[in-house]
C-alpha cells in the first residue's frame, strides 16, 4: 500500500502534487508520506494481534533514521531497533529514553554500550563472547546490570540477495548454533549481565515466512533445553526483513508471516519482538529527480538525471529494481524504445534503472522513482562531493521540509575547521 497516485495527470503523495513541491525546493528530492506509515505499522502490528500475539515492533532506525520520521513512530507506541552509536543519539534526542528500542551491531564501541546502558536501554543484543564479556566489565563499571539478548546465527539461508543475507555460518552476525549453549552458560558466570532474550535475524527482503518461522522454533528450542539458564529470558526477538513491493506482487501478505509465527507463541511466557524497516518504509517514499539531458549510445537512449547513486544507491549495490514513471502523465509505460535512467556521477555503475520502457520523456521532465522510502536517504554519500537531497514529509494536504539539501558549505566545514 502507498499513497501516491495521479490526479489531474499529476503525481500526487497524499493531497499534495509532487510538482508543487519540487517548484519549492528542488531536485533531487526525497518525498515522504505519513499516511502509508502508519498504515504499515498498523499493518504488522495488526496482522499478530489478530492471531493472539501482540508483538513488540521495534522500527528498524537503519532504514530511514530522519527524526522526523522517528517522531511519528513514536507517536504511534512503536519501539526502536538501532545498530550504531549515531542511531542511538538520534533515538534518545526523540524519545527522551530508550526504554522501548533494542540496541543491535556488530562492533559496538566501549562508549556506545556505556551509553546504551546509561540510558537504561530495553535490551542490549550481544553478537560474540568477548562482546559479552565487554558488556560485563563496562556494566561493572557503571554499577548496573546490563540486559542482554544473545544473538544466534541459525545458519539458515534466507534467499535474498547475497549482501543482505545475515543467518548464514560464515556470516558475520551473531554466535554460531553451536556455540550458543556455552554462551548461555557464560552468563551465569559474569557479573553484571542478565539474560532478557534471544535474538534472530536471518536477512532481509524475505519473501516467504519460513525462514523466520525456522528462526522463531530455533530460539524457543534453545530456551527450552536450557531450563533454568534462560528462565530470564522475557523476549524473542525475531528481526526484521520483511518484504516490500518493489516489482509487482513478490511477497505475501503481511498475514501470512504471522500465520506462521504466532501459533509457536501460544501459551508461552516469552513476548515476540519484530523489527520491520523495510516493509514499513519503502513505499512510503519515491525520490524525485529532474531529466538534465537525453542521448542515444548505439541502440539504447540514455536518461541522464540529477539524482544518481550517491542518492539511491540500491540499483548499483545490489541490483535492485525501482519503478521509474514520469511526475506528469498517468504513470503507465509506453514502448518507446528501451531507455537507461542514469545518474550525473563519474561512475559507469551510476544508475537508477535499466532497460526501462518510459513515456516520451524529454529534457526537463520530472521522474518518480518509487520504493525509495527505505534505505535510500540512509544510505546517500557525497560521492563526487555532491550534496545530499533535501527530504520532504506529506501529512495529508501539507508538507515540510525535514532535511535541507546540503551545501558546498556544509561538505567542507568540517575541512575547513582544519585549516
């Protein structure tokens, strides 16, 4: 579900035109929407419920981190997932505390753990051994107790594409099945640590509930052999990677991954933890970018834009497919010869879609590409020391401004400083 549509043969987020809005401030431009936000939120936290289980969603921060979109997340009970120090702050600038988000990554710092741990964080996920040992001697230190969750690698293979793959053996997430019973018995030995859960998190962009379903069984197992070493433990925390729709209808409804994993929480004690991103984010925006030049190279056309990987970098990282349509028109394809929408960069792998059948589409024209919501804006560099794009949030008839585009002035300030 989005809520971008055309209205008069204009692309329209909401009651506001996209046009209207870029006439204002510019392209590249990322463009939000806070109806389909909510709805997908409701959408997760509804489809459990209905089935008996209410989950704890935690917003995965990666996906789009803009404090703005953080608020309205907020607003609505949600809970946070973070992975990094930054993500932490952005958090605790919001909220005020972090007694609902669960504090995840692989390399946590000695100062990020000390002040997730200051703030009373909710859950501390704990990806190795010596990370627990670290969480111990930091929690002495402070004169508290740290609540831990132990991240298990399952070993299962999710699908997806190869870099977003994270349940693997080899990978570098989590403590391997194997090892986990030890880990487990470690915490008894260490001061200073209590054992709140169990954490999964197998990929993302999953497009069939097993893997998650497997994840789930593989926790409960954990905690059922191990008896009273993990009678602490209070959640389950299954991840996230919950499918968006990028190129029609991949993956099921919502529903069908509660169908599958709610039922193995019936009667238990432990309480479910989903940390959606994607599904909740990614069609809530498109990013706007203006046709700077068009040209033929041999039998292709090339669309030669304003935005380009430094603001969308999924099409080249991972070969991910966005729908591309014109601002103005009715959005449909008309085969016009196979044209290649390209960025500004220095970069023959600067690219937003390939091989695509767009309208007639010339100099000057505005392009809409869809599913960029998540992992779009959270993602952008300063390659080529462009500046990032500025982000707009829709609430029904209004919108504002949420992130200024950058200036040359904000890209060498921190050089400057230096001099």
């Amino acid at each position: 579900m989005d809520c971008f549509s055309y209205s008069s043969g204009t692309l329209c987020c909401e009651n506001v035109t996209a046009e209207s809005v870029v006439t204002e401030v510019g392209t590249p431009l990322y463009l939000y929407s806070t109806r389909t936000i909510r709805h997908q939120f409701q959408a997760i936290k509804s489809a459990f419920c209905d089935r008996g289980i209410e989950p704890l969603v935690c917003y995965s921060v990666k996906a789009n981190s803009n404090l703005a979109i953080l608020s309205i997340f907020l607003e609505m009970g949600s809970g946070f997932d973070v992975v990094s120090l930054a993500e932490l702050r952005r958090v605790i600038e919001v909220t005020g505390d972090l007694s609902r988000t669960v504090h995840a990554g692989v390399a946590k710092g000695d100062d990020e753990i000390a002040l997730s741990l200051e703030e009373r964080v909710m859950i501390l996920n704990v990806e190795s051994r010596g990370e627990l040992e670290r969480v111990s001697r930091i929690a002495g230190n402070l004169g508290c107790e740290a609540p831990v969750a132990l991240r298990v690698n399952p070993s299962v293979d999710a699908g997806a594409h190869e870099y977003i793959r994270t349940g693997r053996l080899g990978d570098k997430f989590g403590i391997p099945l194997a090892e986990i019973d030890d880990a487990i018995a470690a915490v008894d030995n260490l001061p200073a640590v209590s054992l709140r859960g169990l954490h999964v998190h197998v990929g993302s962009q999953i497009t069939d509930p097993q893997p998650h379903s497997q994840g789930a069984r593989t926790l409960l197992d954990i905690i059922d052999r191990n008896g009273a070493r993990t009678g602490s433990c209070d959640w389950i925390d299954i991840g996230g990677g919950f499918a968006a729709h990028y190129r029609g209808e991949e993956p099921l409804p919502v529903a069908a991954y509660a169908e599958a994993i709610a039922p193995l929480f019936a009667g238990r004690p432990q309480r479910l933890i989903v940390e959606p991103g994607r599904f909740i984010m990614a069609n809530a925006g498109v990013l706007l970018t203006r046709v700077v030049e068009m040209k033929r190279s041999g039998e292709r056309t090339l669309v030669i834009c304003d935005a380009g990987m430094n603001d969308l970098l999924r099409p080249a990282l991972y070969q991910a497919w966005h729908r591309i349509v014109p601002v103005t028109g009715d959005g449909t394809s008309a085969a016009e010869g196979i044209s290649d929408v390209v960025g500004p960069l220095c970069e023959s792998g600067d690219f937003l879609g390939l091989s695509r059948d767009l309208p007639g589409v010339s100099c000057g024209d505005l392009l809409a590409v869809h599913g960029a919501g998540a992992y779009g804006a959270s993602m952008a560099s300063n390659y080529n020391s462009r500046p990032r794009a500025a982000e707009v949030l829709v609430d029904g008839d209004r919108w504002r401004l949420v992130r200024r585009r950058e200036t040359y002035d904000d890209l060498v300030r921190i050089e400057r400083e230096l001099s």
